[in-house]
C-alpha cells in the first residue's frame, strides 16, 4: 500500500501526504538515517518525540549485521528495532561508491581515511578498497569479518524484503565525482538494467523507488530520468555523484525534475545541509535523508537558527567547544523549543562534550536532528502561506 | 537544613526519609553516581522517570573540570546540570587513593592499567601515581592538564561549597587493603585532624558527613567510629579500604555502625552490588552509592532478577554479548518494568552492543541504573512489611 498525495504547489515546491504500510509522512519531509536500525545515539521515543515521521535503514550495513534473515526471524524490521512509522531503506549501491571508488579516490563520507565502526575507528590504508562493481552486481569485502560479500540487484530486493521496509530503492550504482563520462555512461548502463531486475523481483507489498543516476553529465542525467520516469516504480531517487558543487546539484535537479512523472514523490538521496534543503524544495524535491545532523552533533557542531547568527557562511552551526561558550547559560539557540534547549545550557554541553561524556551524544544528537525536522516544519507552512521565498531569505539571506 | 527521620526498624535495618534543602529521599537508598555533574549515558529526565531522588557527583572531578569556581558563577551544580533533587558530593579521598596508591598497588577502581577519561583510554605506567597524601592534604597531578593541584580539607570544604551540594563529605584519606597497619594508623590521625578541620570550615548550610575510616583493622575501626559519632556531623559515611573480602566489609559494618548514633545516617562509600545491598542494609546502612550499573552496563553486563536465573554467583548480570541471546526477542528481564524492558529485546540491545552503537549505552545505562533502584524499592518495601527475610532469601538463596 503506497500513495502520494499533493496538497499544494507553489512554483516547482510542493506540499504532498505519502501513504504506507505502516502510516504517513508529510512532504517535504527530512528523514533521519538509522544506519543499523537506530538513529545514532538516539531512540524511536526520542524520534516520536521530535516528531519524525519516517527514518531511512541502511540495507547494506544490515545485510552484513545483524543479517536481514536474523530480523526477518524476529518479525521485520519494525519489530526488532520498535518502530512503528514508516521505514525507508537504500539499496546498497552507495555503500559500493562509499566503499569502492570512495575509498579508492578519497572522496565522499570515509574522512581522513578513517572507517568510522560505531565508537571504533578502523584506518583504511592508502588505494584499498571494500567495494567493487561488475555488470551483475557488487563484491564487498565485508569490513568487520573480512570475507567476501555479494550484492545484486535481485540479492537487494531479497534483503529489503527480509527487512520489510515500506519504501525500497533499486540498486544503483553511485559514480564517483573523479568517475570520467565513460565510466559513469556504463555505470548508468548497468543501473538501468538492475532496474529493471529489481522491477521484476521486488516484494510487491513494498513501494519501489528507482534512482536517477548519470553523475554531472547533462545528457546522462536526462537520458536516466527518461528511462526511469517510464518504468512503473513508486517514486524516484535521484542519486549518485551530484557533481563538485552545490551548483551542479542544483542543475541536476533542474535537468531531472522536470522528466518525472508530477504525481510521484522525488526523493535526493543523502542530502540535508540547510541551505541544501530550501534550494532542493524549492525545486520539486520532496524527500531528504542524511547522517549529518546527528554526524555533525557528534562532532561539536551544533544547529543555530539565523536569530542566534546561523547563516550559510557558518553552515547554521556553532562548535560547542568554543571557549566563548564556557560560561553561556544560553541553550545552543534560544528559538528552538527542543527538549534539550528547554532543559540545557551551551556551558553544561561544552563541559559534557570537552569531557567525552556518552550524555552528550545523545543531547546533540537530538537537538540537531529536532532542529533540521522542525526547520522542514516550517519549510512546509511557508509553501502552505504562500511566503516561501520570505522564509528562505530570513534563512539563507538570499532568494 | 537537614533531616533524617527514621519511620521503621527491623533488626538493624531501618526505613527512613532524609531532608535537604532541595526535597527529601528515602533510606535505604541507592544513589547513581554523576561523576561529572551527569550520570554517564543519561540525563535527568531519565533519572526522573526512573524514580531517582538522589545523586551523588565527585568534588575532584568537578574541581578539575569545568572547575568548581565556573559551576559557582553558573548559580551551582544544581542550575549547572538542571538538577533539582538532592546532590551529594564526595570530598575527593577517593582519588586521592585510586589515583594514589590505588594506582601503585594495581588496586581499586583503575582496572588494567587504563584510567578512562570518558571514552578514551589513557593508560597508566606501571608504578605511576597520581596522587601522594601529606599531613596536610593531597597534591594530585592533574590528569587533563598534567598541572600539579592541592586538595586540603579547608578547599575540599570550599569547593563542596562553590558546588552547592546538599549533602557533603569531610575530606579523608582513603587507604589501600595492601597498605599495612602501621601506616593505616597513621592515616587514620590525618582523616580525624582534617575531619576537625572541615567542621570548622564548611558550609553551615550545606549538611557535613564524616567518614569513618581505619582499614580493616578492628581497633582502627572502632577508634575511628568513637571520634566520629562525638563530632557534631550530619551523618556518617563508612568509607576506605573495606578489606579484602566481602566478610571482612560485613565484619567493619558490624564493628562500625553500633558506635554511630542511631538518628543519624550512615553512607556506606562507593558499594552497590546486588548482594552487598541487602547485607549491608540488615547491618544498619541507609545509603549507598555506586559506579558499578552505569559502568557494567557499558561493558556489556546487564542486570536480571532471580526469575530471570540472576543469582549472587552470576552476580545477577547476563552478558549480552553471548551468542545466546542473537535470536532472544524477550526484554533483559521479563520482570523488569522500566522503559528499556518495556520497549527492546535482548537481540536488538546486542546488536546495538555488537555494532558499538551510541544508543546501547543509554539504554543499557538505563536499564541497570533502574533494576537496582528498584530493588532497593523492593527492600524498603519488604522493610515496611516485615519481610526483609524472605526478599533476602528469594534473591541471594540465603539468609
């Protein structure tokens, strides 16, 4: 069961209700990642709480632990997490970049050559890499036992299945940014064909998502949207490597968008900065999810809204670690009526987090995410009132 | 203002109520430890909800960082950590022995070689010591800083101050069980001169606690108790080498707690495990405070009851680790009513265990830090129905 609903357009931005299995989520919607069926250092009351509607599963990483046959035995993935919302899962094709080309080319989320294993950092040496891609599919090796690993298209939609999720993503290779036109050509070769593939073997009481790849090249891009735009999936992701700038992203967006069908949602894959978020609505995207706010929040980096002199410059975050921050009473950002706002000072944070206090974790974490949820909150009223261009400039400074 | 009000005896245990200037609690208590104005991996609002009335937080730590003069200017560790309930504080003995001769014994808290600074691991150099104890006080080398700092009874007494804790400890020396009589003896003079010293310098509004010191030593011990009960404190804690078994701290207890005035509590210093708790309440203990849930917890050792095949030789903890519990979609106790128990089974906590998930350790954290409240519930309530005896016997298999 899957359906999406517009409510409201204004220019390419729309307001819009998805439908699952297991309930619904308003549109623009930012959906939190739970990379191995947990949001990091959070919990699903923290998510209800903060009002998340949906979070997004990584299917690779649940593949190799705990094992998608392990939580299909234990009832699906609602279950053996207890949420109950809706559940998106990715396909595993951007661990194969992150993994493969990433590593190699030192691009994309491995910073520093480090492999982040929960609290554990595993060094990753100079040219390795965990992934590789052939016209069947990818070879893992899989980073905590070490043996070799196969994903295809088919072996995806078997895993999503076994996890039950209510939206899926057909496999896709994800090009690097440093990937030439040829590569990313064949690559795009190959995910079409594995669309086609997860087409015919997908568990058809989940909502199938196909992904728009092509990397920066306009007529790849183009050529993507139309073959996928004519396949019958629920919804698309647009994905892969969105280019060197934010404004390739953009002209990607604006190249793809257009080709696909008006009444199924857009999802962009793996992004949510801020300024990301007002420019990608603002041009027909309905759906983001992203480690960020909870990646940053681990990191010191903390959300403020323009009124605490966010700004794209600093990217809407303060670090905690400031010395300016020692002795602030203030919570990180006085407009934000989250729990930890309402319950704490920057001064007690920087002293949890200058301390290594796991508290810490869990208190950024939350405040981040809160923050980017109830920015996507006022995103949407604005589209609704029609002041959507007044919110962005408040925000970015600029229409 | 404080106030220790005894409802009900059975033998030597008793049922009582405490008054500070922030709310009373009920004794027999235990009191989670916020070492550094948190208990690790939770937050108050978790402490709240798990019926926490007290915690304890530790003065060196607090002095070292952020610095009892910073928590002052931010109106105290009460507004510091949004924290209205009752807060003890230590004196700061502890360190001076875990960081002292602790360190050079191998013995005590500081486990392999590795002093844990938060998540990380600093290790320790065999011999080192970070503390060394004079007639006057205590020079510690600070181990963020590596500065050198003083602890006296007089600043021991002004930092508890700055602090604004409810309930305080006079500064004492704590000794090693390898330390010998002779030199236990001469501790014992330093701990009663620097008890005489902070009656003279603390805080009249914060409520003093002395300590009772004196190794396992008989004479030492009665000595100390003598000197103790005829000072002017608030209450008394039993603190110190507890000697080198679990009958030898029994044997103190039973040496001690007669010599104490009965309208006054008696802490007994940094015990807390399952067993401990009953025996020590049936020899007179009101309360107790204790590292070891939060901390077993992290490590992987979570608490059952005796339904669950928790008993004194498994030391009602499973590990969650153990492969047995992979396919477990049962809570970590069936008994248990707290929020964890009620929400995620064994095989979601081990994979977040597994995967080195920041979450695990909230909710790990929380679930013991819950069961031995609880339990302590539990005893006051059998206390109450005159049937101590029988929860005695349900729990350890003897009486």
């Amino acid at each position: 069961m899957f359906n999406f609903k517009i409510i409201q357009e204004y220019g390419n931005a729309r307001l819009g209700v998805v439908k699952t299995r297991h309930g619904k989520f308003k549109t623009p919607v930012f959906i939190p990642v739970a990379t191995l069926a947990c949001v990091r250092a959070l919990d699903k009351r923290d998510l209800d709480e903060m009002g998340a509607e949906v979070i997004l599963a990584n299917t690779y990483h649940l593949f190799l632990r705990p094992g998608d046959e392990l939580i299909k035995k234990l009832g699906g993935l609602h279950k053996f997490m207890n949420y109950d919302k809706p559940i998106v899962t990715d396909s595993g094709g951007f661990q194969a970049f992150s993994l493969g080309f990433g590593m190699e080319h030192g691009v994309g989320k491995i910073a520093n050559n480090i492999f982040l294993e929960g609290l554990k950092e595993i060094p990753i040496r100079k040219g390795e890499k965990w992934a590789s891609v052939d016209d069947e599919g990818v070879t893992f090796k899989n980073h905590i036992s070490g043996e070799i690993v196969r994903l295809t298209p088919r072996k995806s939609m078997e895993i999503q299945s076994n996890l039950g999720s209510d939206i899926i993503f057909a496999l896709d290779e994800c090009t690097s940014p440093l990937s030439d036109k040829d590569y990313t050509a064949r690559a795009l070769e190959r995910t079409h064909r594995w669309a086609e593939e997860c087409l015919k073997h997908y568990n058809k009481k989940q909502a199938l998502f196909g992904v728009v790849q092509g990397g920066e090249f306009k007529d790849l891009r183009i050529k993507s949207a139309k073959f996928m735009a004519e396949k019958d999936f629920a919804g698309f992701g647009i994905g892969g490597s969105l280019g060197k700038s934010k404004q390739d992203m953009l002209n990607i967006i604006e190249w793809v968008v257009p080709l696909l069908p008006d009444e199924k949602p857009r999802h962009l894959l793996g992004i949510g900065a801020v300024e990301d978020l007002f420019n990608c609505v603002e041009r027909g995207i309905d759906m983001f999810d992203c480690v960020a706010p909870a990646r940053w929040a681990r990191r010191g980096h903390l959300y403020v809204s323009p009124t605490e002199g966010g700004n794209v410059k600093n990217k809407f975050r303060i670090h905690i670690q400031n010395a300016k921050f020692k002795e602030d009473g203030n919570p990180i950002d006085r407009e934000c009526d989250c729990y930890v706002c309402q319950n704490y000072s920057r001064a007690y944070l920087r002293h949890l987090y200058v301390s290594n206090e796991l508290t810490y974790f869990r208190l950024a974490s939350y405040h981040n995410v809160y923050f980017i949820l109830r920015l996507m909150d006022r995103i949407r009223e604005a589209i609704k009132e029609n002041r959507f261009y007044e919110l962005k400039k408040e925000w970015l400074g600029y229409v």
